[in-house]
C-alpha cells in the first residue's frame, strides 16, 4: 500500500510509479528490517537489507541508511575487503558512497570480505542476486568497469548504482524472530529503488530519509508511526541506545 511520503532530506524524490513496500510476516532473502523508531543512537532509524537467510546457520543484514561521512580509502584502511593496492587499480570505485553496514566485520560463512557491495548490474561477474534488480558483490576488476561507464551519466542515464556497505549485522538462528516477535524490527519487502537510494547519496545528514519513506510506503500504522516521528518528535527525550535496552 502506499503512503504519502514527506518531502524533506532530498533533492528530488527518485521514487516511481513501481516503488512498492508491503509488510512481511516471515524473514527471507531480500527483505528489510526497519529498527523501531524508539531506538536511539547509531541505530536511530536504521534500515538493514538481509543478504543471507538460513534457519540453520542464522542470519546477515547490512545497513542501508546511515551514510558515513569520508570516501571509500579512509573508511576502509583497516578493512580486509578492499586494500589500497585495490583501490589503486579500480579508481572509480573510490566515487562510491559508503553506509554503516553494522558493527561486526569478522567473515560470515561464504562471505570473503567485511565489505559488502550492493548494485543493480547482473554482468558484473560473481556478483550473487539478492532480488531482481539487487546484485552483491562481485569481481572488483568488473564492478570498476561498470562503475567507470556511469561516472559521466545523470543519475537517470546511470547503468550501475553501486553503494559499500562497511560492516554488517549477524542474528544466530532464532534471534531476529524474537526480536520481530517483541516489535524491535518491523518487517518489509521493498523495491530495489528503495535498496539503492543511497547510491547517488552524498548528504550524510539525511540518513533518516530511508527509514520514513518506506514507512510512509508501508501504509497504515506504519504511516502514523512515520508521521509522528518526523526528525525524531516522539521519544525525542528517551531514546534507546541499543537493542538490548528496547524494552517494549
């Protein structure tokens, strides 16, 4: 169902006709996880994207919302996933806008690096798709190419949104039901437009857009919640700085 979303923290509105957000009531690949809006500090708003799914070996999720503020080498000069030998080789990787992914960076089963890379372009070798139209990962070499071909496009000519996640989030098996369960996450299938908003981002003050668009997409009581929480009014004096303070 569809909202009417507030106008403020962008430029311009990149959303169409075929945006589309609707609830869920069961975690899977590609959904995403929207932080109760009580939730304080670095998690203030925060939207994840569920990148692995598996009842037996748990759960990862990397931020989509939250922009850091600096470019790809300084926040990555202590990561594994792209070294500065890398980013010498692929320089149009350096125009990538970086968001806070979560706070764990030790390797996940089958994952190679504590960066993750979410884009739209399928050709883009290795690359896994999460949902149509949302890759992640891939070979480097391929991705700075793809990336090289965008550079001089406008935003609605660009073939490849490419946007680094640094970090991500891990639930053990069973954990984020529960906490679904005790309303920390609402729950959400959204539109690849939705995922790669923040490709083109270069505002780092505008990280709670994310989070109140989809909600006002969502509809409903989702709707009211995004409504009365504009810029933080409700519960503005007793936000909660971590999950396992959020007692609902």
């Amino acid at each position: 169902s569809e909202g009417q979303p507030p106008t403020y923290g962008a430029e311009e509105t990149p959303f169409t006709s075929e945006t589309y957000a609707h609830e869920l009531h069961h975690v899977e690949e590609g959904s995403v996880l929207l932080v109760n809006e009580r939730m304080g500090g670095k998690n203030y708003k925060s939207v994840l994207f569920v990148t692995s799914h598996d009842e037996r070996q748990g759960t990862k999720a990397v931020g989509i919302s939250r922009i850091l503020d600096g470019n790809v080498e300084t926040l990555t000069r202590d990561c594994t996933s792209i070294s500065r030998e890398l980013l010498s080789k692929y320089d149009a990787l350096g125009s990538v806008p970086v968001v806070y992914g979560g706070s764990q960076s030790t390797y996940y089963p089958g994952d190679r690096y504590a960066i993750t890379a979410i884009h739209n372009n399928a050709l883009v070798e290795g690359s896994r798709q999460i949902i149509p139209g949302v890759h992640v990962d891939g070979n480097a070499r391929a991705l700075n190419k793809e990336v090289h071909r965008s550079l001089d496009l406008s935003p609605a000519e660009k073939s490849t949104c490419v946007l680094f996640a640094q970090g991500h989030h891990f639930f053990a098996p069973g954990q984020l039901d529960r906490e679904i369960g005790q309303g920390i996450w609402y729950l959400a299938a959204v539109s690849p437009d939705f995922i790669l908003h923040n490709t083109s981002a270069r505002n780092v003050n505008v990280s709670d857009f994310l989070w109140d668009e989809i909600m006002c997409h969502l509809g409903g009581k989702y709707a009211e919640i995004a409504c009365a929480n504009i810029h933080g009014e409700v519960h503005k004096d007793e936000p909660v700085e971590d999950l396992e303070s959020l007692k609902l």
